[in-house]
C-alpha cells in the first residue's frame, strides 16, 4: 500500500512551455501504462500533473477522453509528410516506398506508441472508441498517404491498375509482418536504423515484384520468355 501511495503521488516536472493539457496527458499517460486503465484514478492523474481535478476536468469530460486523446496524440506519430514526391519512374518509387516504408516503421516501434497498442488493445471491449481513435487517427492516416504514393504513381504508368486499396494492404503486410505484435508481447527489441532500413528494402522490393508495370518489369522479361520457349 505504500509504494502504491508513493507512486500515486509521484508529480511531473513543470517545464515552462508545456501547457496544462500537455502535462494532464503526460501524467495520464504514464499512469495508464504503469498500472492499467481500469487502476488508474484521475486523483492520481491530477497529482501527477500538479492540476486540480477541476482543471482536470474542465479540459477532459472524463478518463475515458484522457486515452482516447492520449492514444489520438501518439497515433499522430504513425502520419507522414503531407508533401511526398510523386514517382515519376520505377526508380522514384522505389526510393519513396523505402523511405515511406522507414518513416512509418521508425514511427510505429516507438515504444509510446507500441505502449499505445497495448493500452488500445486492453480497452477494445470496454471502450471501442479507444481503438477507433487509434485506427482514424494512426492507421489509417498512413494508410491514406500510401494510397496517394501507389495512386500517383499508376497514373504516371510506373505501377498496374490493380486496386490501390489492396496494393496497401498487401505493402503493409510485407513491411511490418508481426513486428508490432512482437513488441507489444514484450518477444523482440525495438529494429534498430538499420534494420528498419532493411525491412523497408525488402518489402518494397518484394512488392514492386507483384505490382509494377509492365514496362518497369522489363528486366525479368527475357527470363520469363526464356522459360516459355523452353516449355
């Protein structure tokens, strides 16, 4: 009871810039992925932040807007540049899904953001919003911006006409495989630089396999011609 009582009533430091909302989600935050959601009171959060609970309040209907907007916040970190080249060729392509690829990969092992999973996870039946919060505000976000990348770039002929949602789903799928549910289980360490490079590397690759156009495949043409005449 004491080391709860102790750390119940551990307080943030106060940096000057940092508005109140800011140290009201800090402090929620951190008690949320200490002890849990469901363990965590606002009394706690206020202490922490060095509020009264009317600020507390005032700013936040309650604890369940706490997460949703500390989950919105750490969501925002799995967004990209609003401005991202348009691939012109094969080559613009591929460099810009292996940057796209490293970006969102480096963004989503951030342990705030994996914490941020785990609390997602642990409230999807109490709460849906929690996770819808996370899915409007993360997911889908970088979702959308490589929908516009695998769009523009079937407009300018570098990538077949096959549905730019699945071509999302499938990148996806090649880039983060199980890295995200590896983390949240605690099983594997955060991918360092170079790894998260390799990682992106290989799923674009792997995808400009199945979906660039005709023209960008030439390379593998005489390979596939050879065989047919063979047979």
């Amino acid at each position: 009871m004491n080391e709860q009582k102790q750390v119940g009533a551990m307080e943030l430091p106060v940096s000057a810039g940092e508005s109140i909302r800011d140290r009201i989600l800090s402090a929620a935050f951190g008690a949320f992925t200490t002890h849990g959601y469901a363990q965590t009171s606002t009394l706690e959060i206020a202490t922490r932040a060095r509020v009264s609970k009317r600020e507390l309040y005032s700013l936040f209907g309650n604890k369940q807007q706490m997460l949703v907007a500390c989950i919105g916040e750490r969501g925002e970190r799995m967004r990209l540049p609003p401005e991202w080249p348009v691939p012109r060729s094969r080559k613009d392509l591929e460099q810009s899904l292996v940057k796209f690829g490293s970006v969102l990969l480096h963004e989503i092992t951030d342990p705030d953001v994996i914490a941020t999973f785990r609390l997602a996870i642990a409230e999807a039946d109490r709460s849906p919003r929690v996770a819808q919060a996370l899915q409007s505000r993360g997911r889908q976000a970088a979702r959308t911006a490589l929908r516009e990348i695998l769009e523009s770039a079937q407009s300018a002929g570098v990538l077949d006409q096959t549905d730019p949602e699945r071509m999302v789903s499938r990148y996806m799928a090649l880039l983060l495989e199980d890295v995200v549910l590896t983390l949240a289980l605690g099983l594997a360490k955060r991918p360092s630089p170079g790894e998260i490079r390799r990682r992106a590397t290989d799923a674009t690759e792997a995808f400009l396999k199945l979906f660039a156009a005709s023209d960008a495949k030439a390379p593998a043409v005489p390979r596939t011609e050879g065989r047919r005449k063979a047979a």
